[in-house]
C-alpha cells in the first residue's frame, strides 16, 4: 500500500492557497494544454502513483516519488522507501555536470561553441565509453581519478569520427570534457567538493565518472532542483537551450541517421538533449518537462513552466530502468498539473 503525505504546513487548505499564489505571481506560462494545478491536482497525483498499472510496485519495486516547489515538498508518496535512501542515480548525475559547467562559465551564453556545447549535448563524438560499461570501468578498485576512469575503458579518450556531430549517448562526452578542463587528476572526494562548492548541493561521487558517478538521495537531488526553480544556479536560465533531435528514425520531424545515433529512449518517441538534460517534447506524449533519467530508475524533473519539480528515486537492475520510470512519473507530473488522475499509458 502506498503512503502518501501532504507536506505543506497547514494541510490540503494551505495547499490549494499555494497553487493560487503561484498562478498570480506571473510565473512562467504553463504548456500548451495544462490547466495548472487545482484544488484535485493531489489527489490526482496520489490516485495515478497508487492505482495505474506504469506506477505498481510489481513494475518499479520499492519507490518514493514527491512534487515540490522552489520552497517546499507539496505531496509525496513511498512504496517501501523514503526520501533518505542512497542509491545509484547513474545519469541523473549528467544533469548536475552540465549545471557545474554552466555556473562555472558564468551563463549558458558563454559555453563556447567548440569547447563546451559539443560536449553537454553530447555530439562531440567522443563516444567510447559507454555507459554500463563505463560504470562497471570505473567502479573498479584501480580506478582513483577522472583520467583514470576515463583509461579504464578502450578507447575512452579517443574521438570517434564516425560520431562526431551526431547525438550519441555515452560517458566519454562529459569525461573528456572533464579531462581538457583541469578535472583529470580529481578523485572522488575532488569532485564532491566541486559539485558542493559550485551548486551548493552535498552531492557525493561514489566514481570519478561525470556522467553516472553520483550516489544520493532524493532528499539531497530536491535541494538541487530547488535551487533551479528558484533562480540561484545559472542553469535555471539554460534548461532546454542548444538542444539537440535524438531519434535518428523520426524523419517527419527532423531528425535522421546524419544527425543522431539510438539512445536509451525508444524509437517511437522523440525528445531532445540539450545541456546534460532531455527535453521531454515529444509531439505525441511529451509535455516539455526538463529531466534526466538514471538507467536504474531514478528520475528527477522540473515541469516546461519551472514552477514545479518532481523526483520518483528507485534503485532497480534491468533494461530500460529510466525509461520505466518515466513513464510512470510523468503520468504523475500530468495529473498533479491538470488535477485528473491518468487511468491510461499515456497522458490524457
């Protein structure tokens, strides 16, 4: 059975005052179709998390899952976990490197074209490395450093041109970004102090790996999105920008072999990448969220309005983990903003 909270102050009173004040302080617009949250919009959450098929805990396992703001947790829900546990977000971490470089360059406006952009919407060509592969590399006793890690694999510090230009989801974009930026000496406690220093979040690097080194927990990953949704890390600003088409079979809306290589989401959907995050636009299913699922089902976001971000932190071995995850958090994101529950698949 599902537990679920309301974690504003004063109760569900309160919580509807807070949709109020966040619809008339001229924040941004919602997407297209959204009507905004509502007096329903928690029970529509808490009733799509407990009762559709894409959220059952035969599906995900143990999970947590709550909606928040730049202030506050707003609802929550746990199936035989909470907030404080510690697991492998694997690519979630990608989100947080891509915001490290952007404060570090002052501003999205300032990634240079050459240097940096390639590298965060991963079309550098460095592309080597992988990502399960990378993370068992990595992990290894032997590996102390971000050049380490990088070594560890065949190839990993070597350009692909046969990649170079196309969207292909791999480690060794970011690590090499890491490497040429005076990171490649830094070992795990170097880089949790970066990211600590930098963001202003306690993240810590379980593996000197950019892309997948991060052990956390839902309670520290909301802080950063907080943080977002608050205007205090210039990656608020740069959500979404530089993007890039990653399915390679969509055609009909711009995208082809020439411009990007298979990923971790499937074919009959179409996001885009843009700075170490996806942009969930697919025409048929997508809402314009901002997110970055980890390949073992942890899935942070922050809605296309960035008045609301959402967490669903589990922690499962198999195919496609983040995928699965994001099927049903966004089913949630969806009914939290309209105030209906979704009893489909897809959002309706």
């Amino acid at each position: 059975m599902c537990k679920f909270q309301v974690r504003s102050g004063a109760g569900a009173a309160a919580l509807v005052l807070s949709f109020v004040s966040h619809v008339t302080a001229g924040a941004a617009a919602p997407p297209p179709g959204f009507a905004g949250p509502t007096a329903n919009s928690l029970l529509a959450a808490k009733a799509t998390a407990q009762d559709n098929a894409l959220c059952s805990q035969a599906l995900l396992g143990p999970f947590y899952w709550e909606i928040g703001d730049a202030s506050q947790i707003l609802a929550s829900g746990q199936v035989g976990s909470d907030d404080s546990v510690l697991m492998r977000v694997a690519s979630a971490s990608k989100w947080v490197y891509g915001a490290y470089v952007v404060e570090v360059r002052g501003g999205q406006a300032r990634l240079d074209p050459e240097n940096d952009l390639p590298f965060l919407n991963f079309t550098s060509g460095y592309s080597n490395m992988g990502n399960m592969s990378a993370a068992q590399a990595c992990a290894a006793d032997r590996v102390n450093t971000v050049d380490d890690c990088m070594k560890a694999v065949p190839g990993g510090s070597q350009q692909n041109s046969a990649t170079t230009g196309k969207f292909d989801y791999d480690s060794g974009h970011l690590q090499k970004h890491a490497s040429l930026n005076s990171m490649g000496d830094l070992a795990n406690p170097d880089l949790s102090a970066g990211a600590l220093n930098t963001l202003g979040v306690p993240f810590i690097y379980g593996e000197p790996l950019l892309a997948g080194g991060l052990y956390t927990n839902a309670s520290t990953y909301r802080q950063y999105l907080q943080r977002l949704l608050a205007g205090a890390l210039k990656m608020s600003n740069a959500l979404g920008t530089h993007p890039v088409c990653t399915n390679p079979s969509d055609l009909q809306h711009g995208c082809s072999p020439a411009l990007a290589l298979p990923g971790p989401i499937p074919s009959n959907e179409s996001w885009h990448y843009s700075l170490g995050h996806w942009v969930e636009d697919d025409p048929a299913v997508g809402d314009g969220a901002f997110s970055s699922p980890g390949s073992f089902g942890f899935y942070p976001w922050i809605e296309a309005g960035k008045r609301y971000y959402g967490i669903l932190a589990r922690d499962s071995d198999g195919d496609q983990q983040g995928y699965v995850s994001a099927q049903c958090g966004r089913l949630i994101r969806h009914a939290w903003l309209t105030g209906r529950e979704q009893k489909s698949s897809a959002p309706d």
